[in-house]
C-alpha cells in the first residue's frame, strides 16, 4: 500500500482517481500531477514503481497545501472571521449558512435536525 502524504492510498484503483484520497487534491489536480510526472492516467497505483511513488510524493510535498496543513489553515480562516465578528463569522459562531443560503426552509445541515415547537399545530386554518 502506497503512502503519501500521511495517507494510505488504495492500491487496486487508478492513480488519478488514487490521488483524490487525499485531502486537498482534486480531481483536475490528480490528473496535472500525472502528466507533469509523465504517469499513464490508465496506470494503477500498484503497477507504480517505487521512484514514480517517492517523484509523486516529492511533487504533492512541493506544489500543493494538503492534509493537515490545509485543515488548519481553512480553521484559522474561519476562526479568524469569527474573531472579526463580521457577517460571516457569526454565521459561523451560530451554525448557519454563511454564503447566503435560504434557511426558512432547508439548510438541516448547518442547523441539525429539526426541533419541534411548543404549541404550534400542523395544518391550516379552521
């Protein structure tokens, strides 16, 4: 099993779509990775020899924010607008939708399940 970047990548799938499992490489950076490397997209990550894994390391080590790194750095973003106290970091603070989003209805992902209220009766009118 192949490990770059403090992650163990699958070894049966091919190396593009291999490369996705980390955090911070999508799938249009997979495949950059690959053609300035000169690795076959077609290729499998367990047909790779163990200079093209140490050259692809070394790549996503030199060009790329990932993993850990990139986690902290989008939290310190984040803990920085709420520092700020502007729009974005309350919405943050409270658990809402930050880029504008409708939250009369939908939004249960940033709001949790949804919570009944006292007194209130399904229906209409009489």
């Amino acid at each position: 099993m192949a490990r770059i970047a403090g992650v163990n990548i699958p070894t049966q799938k091919r190396v593009p779509i291999a490369l996705t499992y980390i955090h911070g490489i999508g799938h249009t950076q997979a495949n950059t990775i690959c053609q300035t490397l000169n690795i076959p997209v077609s290729r499998r990550v367990n047909d790779l020899t163990e200079d093209e894994i140490v050259r692809i390391r070394e790549a996503i080590d030199r060009d790329y924010t990932v993993e850990g790194d990139l986690r902290r750095e989008v939290a310190m973003n984040i803990k920085r607008l709420m520092d700020l106290g502007c729009y974005r970091g309350l919405r943050h603070r409270k658990g809402l939708p930050v880029n504008g989003q409708r939250t009369h209805t939908n939004a249960r992902t940033r709001k949790g399940p949804a919570k009944a209220i006292a007194g209130k009766k399904k229906g209409g009118k009489k």
